[in-house]
C-alpha cells in the first residue's frame, strides 16, 4: 500500500468514528462541511463512490471544527 492511499484510509477511519460515535454526527457533519448528507453516509456504509482526497480532507477539517465548539 503507498503513502497515500494509507492516508486515505486513516482519514476514512477517522470519519467513520466520528459518525458513528453519536447519533447526529453524520448530519451535523453534512451541515459543517457542506458535503451533502447521502455521500457521508456511502462513505460510512462503504457504498458507491467513496470522496476524493479533497472531499476527504474537508470532512476531516470540519470534525476538527466541531470538537473545537
């Protein structure tokens, strides 16, 4: 596995814990980032299309912002 794509899994990990963490999170998620609720939610159920490194990396920002509040 390359560097990247091990990255791409942590980040992975990371929003799939924080969604499944407490209920609400994955639309409190929807509504920080701005990536709509139905791509979060293939990314958590390993369905479809997973998001781009970019869409990745703002969904990993906006957990960061919301442990922050």
């Amino acid at each position: 596995m390359d560097l990247e794509q091990a990255h791409r899994e942590a980040l992975i990990d990371y929003i799939r814990e924080f969604a499944g963490a407490k209920r609400g999170n994955q639309a409190l998620l929807a509504k920080e980032s701005g990536v709509p609720g139905s791509r979060i939610s293939h990314l958590i159920n390993n369905t479809g299309r997973p998001p781009g490194m970019d869409g990745l990396l703002t969904l990993a920002e906006a957990i960061i912002k919301l442990h922050k509040v």
